[in-house]
C-alpha cells in the first residue's frame, strides 16, 4: 500500500512510498482511509518523527477487517477513527477498536474526518465543568478548529459562551454557532466566568486564569502560542475572590470510552465544522511545505485507494 512518511530533507519532510500492509492485534479493526484532516499536533511531530515513520492521528474510512476480539465495528462499516500511535496517513491503517466508531451512510468522507480529534476533544473538555446551565465559559482560540466545536457544544449545553478570538472577522459566525459574547483579546473580557478552555497557551493561560471565579478552572487544551506561561508573583496567593481556582493538563489519548461519542459526533448534521478545504493526499507534502496554510477552514486530503480511482476529484465545501 502506499502511505506518507517521514524523510528528513525532502519537500514538507515526507515521501509518498510503498510500505507493507498492515498486521492488526486482535484488538483492532483494519480500515481504509478515505480522507484525513491534519492537526496542529500531527504537523508539530513531525520535525522529531524518527525517519519512516508513517504520521496521522485519525480520519475516516471504511472496515475491511472487524477485529478478531469480535469488539467494535464490523466489515463494511464506514466510521471515524483515532490512533495517537499515528500511522493515518497511509491507504490502510490498524486502529484499536475502542478509538473507532461508526457513521453514518451518506456523511461525507471529508466532513467526517475533521471530527475525532477536534470535536471529541472539545465534548470532552466541556464536560469536565459539569453543569454550565447559565454560567459564564470563556473559550481562548475559539475560531481553532477545537474552538467552534467547543463554543457549539458549551453553547448547546446552556452555558453564556465567551469567545475570544484574534481576528474580528471570525466574530459574527462564533455568535452565529452560539458565542453570547466575542473579544478579541482578554483584556476585554470585564468580568469572571465560572470556567475556561484555553487553546493558545502562554500570556493567554495566565490571563485566562485571572479571570476564573472562585472554584473555578481553566483547561489547558492547546498550545499555539508556542511560549512560556510566567505568572506573576501573587497570581496563586487565594482571598475570598480567587480561592480554589486551579489549571488543568488534557490529553486526549487518556481519556476513556471515546467511541460512543464520536459516534454522537459523527451522526449529528447540525454540528458545524465551517469550510473544508478538500484537496488529494497527494498535495499533502506540498501543502506542508508552503507552511500548512488555512486560508478558510480546515484542510483536508482525501486518499486514493486502488479500489476508488475517483477520488482525486476536490473542491471547497462547507458543512
């Protein structure tokens, strides 16, 4: 089969090559990939992938093998998949069965694929705050990919979201997906919420953390700004206002039972993922050279399987 690996020097540090099929455990489901979406973490490994090495988290596709545990989806069944083992950028992949889930019928492969790592991620951060019914949750980065999904799913879930996000022109669609309020910057935000999501790290999780009312906790989901955070001195000395505030660390790959909800993700319509970008994988190496640009939305590759000769055909759509 052929897949994507990691080839220091070459264009975006990758070779598309024959490398041999894929040998599941018994604990996982061999699938074909139909289409997959970068995240900013899988572009970040690259640089320290060992040579060979074939990247990706997660995707879409189909099962040609159900895992002989008799466990997850069976043969024919289209789903979502995530594997922080990597190794999704390839025409088949292994994928524990527990991180797959299925989809439905007449989803698109590219829509699908921007779900489980974003999507799932921010299902599972606002959860954390328990009942938001009413209080005020202060997303960071809300124009990511994590963002949006995270101000939808806050905003669904009854809580005044309060996004923040650099570019103004972003604002107006937050609002539309549920945003009670928008910001450009911290600074702005004027009073404390009950919680916090923050997708960019640095000054922002500092800044974040002031905000918090008293038991409150900002997540720590992202980390964009590729800075250090330094709280000055004090930020952690408690009074009536700012006491039992606390930070948190999330990795996605240690939280349990994820595919129930991505499932839930992938069979809601109404869920907005913005534009999509829809491109070959065999632009992906290209694309990663030029600095991994979105212009509109996420980008996505869709993979051409010997079975599926059609499927270099790409355009923009938004869903």
């Amino acid at each position: 089969m052929l897949a994507w690996t990691t080839t220091p020097g070459s264009r975006g540090g990758l070779t598309l090559r024959e490398v041999p099929e894929p040998v599941p455990l018994p604990h996982e489901v061999l699938v074909q990939v139909e289409a997959f979406a970068p995240n900013p973490g899988d572009l970040a490994a690259l640089a320290e992938a060992p040579a060979g090495t074939i990247p990706g988290w997660d995707g879409s596709g189909v099962v040609l093998e159900s895992a002989a545990d008799g466990r997850g989806p069976r043969a024919g069944e289209r789903v979502v998949f995530l594997g922080l083992a990597a190794r999704g950028w390839a025409q088949r992949r292994a994928v524990p069965s527990a991180m797959c889930a299925a989809a439905p019928a007449d989803a698109p492969w590219e829509r699908l694929a921007t779900l489980p790592v974003p999507a799932t991620s921010a299902l599972r951060a606002v959860r954390r705050f328990g009942s938001v019914l009413g209080r005020r949750l202060l997303i960071v980065g809300a124009a990511s990919a994590v963002g949006r999904f995270a101000v939808q799913l806050a905003a669904r879930s009854g809580a005044r979201v309060v996004a923040v996000a650099r570019d103004e022109r972003r604002h107006a669609d937050l609002r539309r997906l549920g945003a009670y309020e928008t910001h450009t910057a911290l600074a702005a935000v004027s009073s404390r919420v009950h919680g916090a999501i923050d997708l960019i790290g640095g000054q922002h999780l500092v800044d974040a953390y002031a905000l918090l009312e008293p038991g409150a906790t900002v997540i720590a989901l992202g980390h964009a700004a590729g800075a250090d955070e330094h709280f000055p001195y004090g930020a952690f000395v408690a009074d009536p206002a700012t006491s039992d505030r606390s930070i948190t660390s999330f990795f996605l790959g240690s939280e349990p039972d994820l595919a129930d909800e991505m499932a839930y993700l992938a069979a809601d319509p109404s869920l907005d993922t913005g534009d999509i970008d829809a491109r070959p994988w065999t632009e992906l190496a290209t694309w990663i050279d030029a600095g991994a640009e979105r212009r509109s939305g996420r980008v996505v590759f869709r993979v051409a399987n010997r079975t599926d000769p059609g499927q270099q055909k790409a355009g923009p759509t938004k869903t």
